[in-house]
C-alpha cells in the first residue's frame, strides 16, 4: 500500500470518495472533521468505506445504550469507524466497550465521551478491571502535576499508560511524562491537552527520558515551519509519532506533494490546519510501514489508532464546544 502515498491524487481521491460515503451513510448529526477521520482511516488502510455496515455498528450502540446515556453522535461514529476498519464491528465487541465504559466509571472516571476512548482501548486487555484501576491512579498523579490542564480527555492517555508491560511504578510513569511534557513545552509547544497527549504517546513508545527524541520532534516542527507549515496542537501527536517512525528528520517531496494535492482540492480548502493533520497522519502511517519488527513490537497500539483518538477526542470536543456556543447564543 506504500504506492497510495505517492500517488498523492490518488490518495486526496480516494479520502474524498470514502468521505462522500461517510456523508451518504445515514448516520446523522456527525460534524464534518470526524466525518474525515472516519474516511482517513480508511484512506491510510487502502480500503473503500462501506457505509451501511458504519450504520450497523453505531445502530448497535443506540439499542444497547437506549435514550439516555452520554455518548453523543460525534463519539459514536468515531468509535464505529475504529471497529470497522479494525474488523470488530460485531455486536459482542460494542457490548464489551460498553461494559469496559461501565468499569472506568465504576474505577472513578467520569461518564463523559472521552471514557468511551478509554473503554475502547480496553478491549485489548486481558484484565480490564486491574487496567482500569491503574488508570486511575495514572490519572490522579497527572491531575496532581497538572491540575487545571488535566480533564476527562485524559482517560485515554491513563489507559495506554496503564497497559504497559512495565515494573515502572504509577509515579515513574507519571514523572517520566512530565520530562517529555515540560521538555516538549520549554521547545515551544503549547501547554494543551494535544501536548499531553504527545507527553504520553512518547512515555508509551520508549518508557524512559529519551531526549535525542525531543530534538528530533522539535526538528521535524522546524523543518514544517521552515517551509510554510504552521504547526498547531492538532499535530503534536503524530510528529511525535513520525519522529519514532522516520529515521530522518527531513520530510521528502512525498509529504510536500501529498499537502500540495490537498490544498488544491477545494473540498479540502475550508481548515488549512486540518487538511494538514490529514496529510500527516497519511504520511505518518506510510512511513510506519518501514518500521523494523522490534519498533513494530514495542509498539502498545498501532499508529493510526494513536492518531485518531487523540484528533477524534479533539474534534469532539471542538464539536461540542460549537454546539454549547450555539446554544448559549440562542438562548
């Protein structure tokens, strides 16, 4: 599938077509960026999206939840399209992530959609009930570090954190996210909930402070702004990511030719930042083919997954940001 990427109209067309279906799917009341998300994923996997079985999948999170739950149309897409293109898109699979969001709450987190992302990252636990516990605590040593930054978007970041085959304690974890936080930040990154989430993406992929890491994160953002590309929280995470991937920190004319096609495309041309997430995190998960089999081990999840649940759990809560807006304007 490396040959998607080069083929860059290739690429814009076939993340285009998917999203047309997203749109076409009946599944309503979903913003527009998750729409995207959805056909990235399948996009960056080389396969067409199939609209009716998404519509299945988010129908059996309506029956299984009835009327009043919390999980709002934005995080439900989102999760169906992560079971779909992962194959699990069968009726056992939503009740375990139902039952998984029953455990993090029943563990202390609140019922908010980002559980849903931790619940979702539960399934591939053998004992979610001890995960959980763990990311609880995880959660309360970061909410200690940070405690105005640090809310219920987190949940995801404790739960990675929380699968790690590691004698590491909750405090060694937790201090070795705060090297890459406090690095990251003094480099220039902002403090947001993106750069918590790049802090422990970083303390998932190497468990200990990796400082020639930092400089090459930093390197890669110098190397974007150098050619024009403003670098926003929505794109910490996968430079983090691309970092680990990509043995050199000078994009090729894949990634420049990638981004031209999409700002061409007028479809595209109505959030340059996003557009540009996009062309990342294709460009991301091309590279992370060439990945030698010990990166590809020590990896806890694979690199789409890492990207769309921090831009799906950041979309959603622009999402509903948008809509409280609204609704306070209207009311």
């Amino acid at each position: 599938m490396a040959d998607l990427v080069f083929d860059s109209g290739r690429i814009v067309s076939d993340l285009l077509e998917n999203f047309q279906q997203v749109k076409n799917s009946g599944v309503m009341g979903v913003d527009k960026r998750i729409r995207f998300l959805v056909a990235q994923l399948f996009t960056s996997e080389g396969e067409v999206f199939d609209g009716q079985a998404f519509k299945d999948v988010t129908t059996l999170f309506k029956k299984r939840l009835g009327f009043f739950n919390v999980l709002d149309g934005d995080t439900r897409a989102s999760l169906a399209g992560l079971l779909l293109v992962n194959g699990q898109n069968d009726e056992k699979t939503v009740a375990r992530v139902i039952d998984n969001y029953e455990l993090l709450v029943e563990s202390g987190f609140k019922r908010t959609n980002f559980t849903y992302f931790g619940a979702y990252l539960l399934l591939r636990s053998d004992k979610p009930r001890n995960v959980a516990d763990r990311a609880r605590d995880i959660y309360m040593a970061l909410r200690k570090q940070h405690p105005f930054l640090t809310g219920a978007e987190d949940v995801t970041s404790a739960v990675l954190m929380a699968q790690l085959d590691t004698p590491l304690s909750v405090e060694q974890l937790t201090e070795i996210n705060e090297y890459y936080f406090t690095e990251f930040n003094r480099a220039g990154f902002k403090r947001s909930d993106s750069l918590q989430f790049l802090a422990a993406t970083s303390t998932l992929i190497y468990m200990e402070r990796d400082a020639n890491h930092v400089k090459k994160v930093v390197r890669l953002a110098e190397e974007l702004e150098r050619a024009d590309v403003k670098i926003r929280p929505i794109h910490y995470v996968t430079l983090g990511i691309l970092a680990y991937v990509r043995e050199s920190t000078e994009l090729d004319a894949v990634f420049f030719d990638l981004l031209a096609a999409m700002r061409d495309e007028s479809g595209l041309r109505w959030n340059r930042e996003f557009y540009t997430a996009m062309a990342l995190s294709l460009y991301t998960e091309d590279q992370a083919r060439n990945m030698t089999q010990d990166q590809v081990e020590s990896l806890m999840v694979s690199v789409h997954i890492l990207i769309a649940i921090e831009r799906a759990a950041a979309a959603s809560a622009a999402a509903a940001a948008s809509a409280a807006a609204a609704s306070s304007g209207g009311s």
